[in-house]
C-alpha cells in the first residue's frame, strides 16, 4: 500500500531535526521534550494539517513565551528550514502573533522563504485589510521571487484550504497594483500566481478580469500566457466575451451529428469511448474549441457537472471525426456514484449536443 501523503512529507527524522535546529538557534530549546511531545500516541492518526497544528502548538510550549523574541528565533532558522516543516513557522504567526500584526506580518514576509505564509497572512487581511496589503503591495518588489510569489498567492481572494478574505471577494481593487507589478514576472512560479489570483477574481468579476486581459493580451509571452490561464473558467463557463478573446468562432455554424458511445450501460471502474463528426458550414479555417461536461451523481443523488477539455485546434470547413475516451474509474478526487450522467458536447461554448449514461454498481 503506497504511502500517505502525511507520513512522507512529516516523517519522525524530520521532527528530529527540526528540534536541532531550533535548539542550535536557540539553547534553552528542549529538543527531546519537543520531539517526544510532538510525535506522542496519537501523532500516527492525525492528518497533515492536524500534524502541522499540533506542531506548532508543542513548539509552543517550548519557545520564549515573548511573542517577538520567539519570532526572531523562528526567524533565524529561515535558511536551515528546507522541508515541509517549515510550514508550521508560519502556521506559529498565525495561531499566536494575530495581536502582534507590526511584528508579525513583516515577519511573515522573512518565513515565507522557507514554508509559504499564504495561509498564515490570511487572518491579518481579515484583522486589517489596508495596512496588511501594504505589506503585501511591498513585498511584490522583493528582490526574492518565493517573497514576490506569496504577495499575489496570498491575497488571492478564494485561495484553496484557506480561510476566505470576504472583503477582497466583494472589491478586489487592492489586489490589482501587485497583479499589475508582477504580471511579466521572469520567475512561472510568481507568475502562475498571478493568473490564479485573476481567475479567483473572475469568479465574482469576470468584467473586470476580462478588461485586464484586454489590457494585456500581446504585452509579453508572459502576459498571453497568464491570461489564458487566467480565463480557464471563464472559458468552461463558454463567456463569448472570453472566446472572443482568445479567437474562437462563432459557434453558430458548427455542428456535432452522428455522436455515439461504445456502451451507454457501463459500471464503475469502466472506460467508454465516444465519437461524433465535427461539422464547420464556414468559408474559412475556425478556431475550435471543443469540450464536453459530465453530470457526475453524487452521494446524495444530485448531480454536478465537470468540465473536461478535449482539444483548441483550428480547423478547415468541412467534416471532423472525433473520438475521445472516458474512464469512471474512482480516483482520490472523485468516487463515482450510480445514475443517469448526462454527458454535454460543447463548441466554442455552446452545448451542440448530449447523451445520457446509465452508470450501474
């Protein structure tokens, strides 16, 4: 059985050398007691974020109990902290310096160089949305792209695992001067971050990410690549200002016929195929996109459709074969559940055509 997440990224030997570490930085430190407490019976049993928690709490226990000389300990091991560890110096600022934001939000800028602060700066955004984004306006300049890197994934207003910033979701407009300084960032790190930032922000403001991308189509490489990431969803929700953006025709002369499926009856754990003919009634080569959703049932007997991408090509007037295969084998990001899945053909956004797949136990 292949390991879990949790146990490699958290092993006991790294325990142990993080309480070295902290003990070289800081004597006073009990490492043995640290470590002892740290993996005690339960220490097995507990999920990741659980052990990174309870981490941070034992070092709790054994840090000065003066919030600032603690930090500045934490601070110092910065260079000798490379492993997954290193989150919990964050996770440290956020669970016991939220009554310290002069101490603690600049210090979340130092720590990030080792464990990301962007779960950590959270409740600072929420504590004081102004003052922390100055911060994280700064640090956008920063000469060290993983400090740069977190000034964009650390606002971003719907950042997965983490807590949400309510007043960034509602007006985004402080976040747009950092996306604006790193938008032809030479590091893909920071800028992968920026296009995740806008495609956050398009879920509750497509207009406004529609007009940056507007903005900054044919600026640089960079800026062509971060848009169209930038638009993912936009795309899949078939926004025809977003396809206009990027090219695609006018899908009203483009039409799916002959579609069929290798088994319209199949179990879990199965694989279908399906294939249509593609048919393009225009005079000249069409950009295409083409797509198809899945209604997957869920446990309760709802259903909630996922996108998938077949192909962007760009294609003569005529006749197209297509053919794609499709698995309902469970995974770890989705068990599958018997019922009807209705299965959606889109071009260029709009659904041409769909099937129902009856899928049994």
């Amino acid at each position: 059985m292949p390991e879990k997440l949790k146990d490699i990224l958290f092993p006991l030997e790294k325990v142990e050398l993080f309480g070295r570490v902290l003990k070289e930085e800081y004597p006073s430190f009990d490492s043995e007691k640290f470590v002892s407490s740290v993996c005690d019976e339960n220490w097995p049993a507990r999920e990741l974020k659980e052990k990174m928690r309870h981490t941070t709490v034992c070092l709790h226990k054994y840090l000065p109990e003066d919030f600032s000389e603690a930090i500045e300990i934490l601070q110092n091991i910065v260079p000798k902290v490379t492993g997954f560890e290193a989150i919990v110096l964050p996770d440290y600022v956020e669970v016991y310096g939220i009554d310290y934001p002069e101490i603690s939000v600049p210090a979340l800028g130092v720590l990030t160089k080792c464990g990301s602060s962007e779960f950590g700066i959270r409740p600072f955004l929420n504590k004081d949305l102004k003052s922390t984004m100055k911060y994280m306006l700064a640090w956008a300049d920063n000469e060290d792209f993983k400090v740069r890197r977190f000034a964009s994934e650390g606002c971003r207003p719907r950042l997965p695992w983490a807590s949400g910033v309510p007043a960034l979701k509602k007006d985004p407009s402080l976040i747009l001067p950092i996306l604006e300084k790193l938008k032809d960032d030479s590091e893909e790190f920071v800028r992968k971050s920026v296009a995740n930032n806008l495609n956050d922000i398009s879920k509750d403001h497509p207009g406004l990410v529609l007009d940056i991308c507007e903005r900054w189509q044919g600026n640089s490489k960079n800026t062509d690549w971060i848009i169209k990431h930038a638009c993912r969803t936009l795309l899949k929700q078939g926004n025809k200002r977003a396809m206009l953006l990027f090219g695609f025709a006018n899908p009203e002369q483009m039409q799916i016929k002959e579609l069929q499926f290798s088994s319209l009856s199949p179990a879990i754990g199965d694989e279908i195929s399906f294939s249509f003919n593609l048919y393009l009634k225009t005079k000249k080569k069409q950009k295409v996109r083409l797509e198809y959703i899945v209604h997957f049932v869920k446990k309760t007997g709802k259903t909630s459709p996922k996108v998938f991408q077949m192909k962007e090509v760009l294609l003569a007037p005529g006749i197209h074969p297509i053919q794609k295969k499709h698995s309902f084998a469970n995974m770890s990001t989705r068990k599958h559940f018997p019922g009807e899945h209705k299965f959606q053909l889109v071009v260029n956004g709009e659904v041409k055509a769909e099937e129902i797949v009856q899928l049994a136990d």
